[in-house]
C-alpha cells in the first residue's frame, strides 16, 4: 500500500472510530476499535505500539482525572474512570501519530496551536452528541493539556522518527 493510500485509510478509519465510540458508546466501540487496531498491526512496528501505548495510557488518566474533578462527565455512568469507549478513543487516536497526523506531529510548532483548537471542537462535538457534559471553561483546560501532551509526543516522535532514519 502506498504512503498516500496508507494515509487516507488511516484517517478515514480514524474518524469512523471517533463516530462509532461517540454516537454508539462502548457496544460500536470495541468492534470498530478493534478492526481498526487489527489492519494497523499490519502497519506499525515495535516502536511505534510503545508510542501508542504510552499516550493512550495519558490520554486515559488525563481524562479519568478530569472526570474526578468534575471537568467533563457522561451521562448515567458512575464508574471511576472513564467509560470504555473513551478509552478505545485514545487507543485509535493514537494510532494516527505516526501516520495520517505525520505531518503535524513532526512539527512540534505546529501540532501544539493544532491540538489547542482541534481537542476542545471534539470535545465540544461529543458533548452536542450527548456522550459527555462539559463543565463551564473546560474547553480552556482541554486545549492547554492537549497542546502540552501533544507536544511532549511531537517530540518523542520526532525522535522516534530520527533513530528510524539514522539509527
């Protein structure tokens, strides 16, 4: 598959996940979530599954800890952390690090301002989806905890990128 088509699967997989965990909850979830996490085995390597690992596990706890302090929360759900669905979220975005969000991600100046608008607007959709309540400036605390964390991985993968090519 070339680079392109790899690229275009990638993101189009990516936003059937996004719909299939926020409109369908965890049932549409972890069917979608899991094919897509079976066609990208076939792609990504070692370092990359660790890349995808690491943010997915942050991505987790940063929203299982906003959860707790009442930032966000989801309708008729009482659990500690957050729902499945969210979960298999972070694991199909961080599937699109190395591949349809390349571009961004190799430029550490450009995904943060990028992770500041587009986290908050998906945020903000789920929230006009009915799968999660945002309490009132939470959208300002979304877009500077993901411009920071997208801009530690920025520069993992940057890095990530280097030892490819040279190491």
């Amino acid at each position: 598959m070339t680079d392109s088509r790899l690229t275009l699967v990638n993101a189009v997989a990516f936003q059937a996940c996004w719909f299939a965990c926020v409109i369908g909850g965890s049932l549409w979830a972890l069917p979608a979530v899991t094919l897509f996490m079976v066609w990208h085995q076939r792609v990504a390597d070692k370092r990359e599954w660790i890349l995808i690992s690491v943010l997915t596990l942050c991505g987790i706890a940063i929203d299982t800890l906003w959860y707790q302090i009442g930032l966000i929360q989801f309708p008729n759900y009482g659990m500690p952390v957050v729902p499945v669905w969210l979960a298999l979220l972070w694991l199909a975005f961080s599937a699109t690090l190395m591949h349809s969000l390349a571009v961004f991600f190799s430029r550490p100046w450009l995904i943060t301002p990028v992770a500041a608008i587009a986290a908050p607007v998906s945020y903000f959709a789920g929230e006009r989806f009915g799968s999660i309540s945002l309490a009132d400036n939470s959208l300002w605390v979304i877009a500077a905890s993901w411009a920071g964390l997208m801009l530690v991985f920025s520069v993992a993968h940057k890095n990530l990128t280097k030892e490819r090519v040279y190491g």
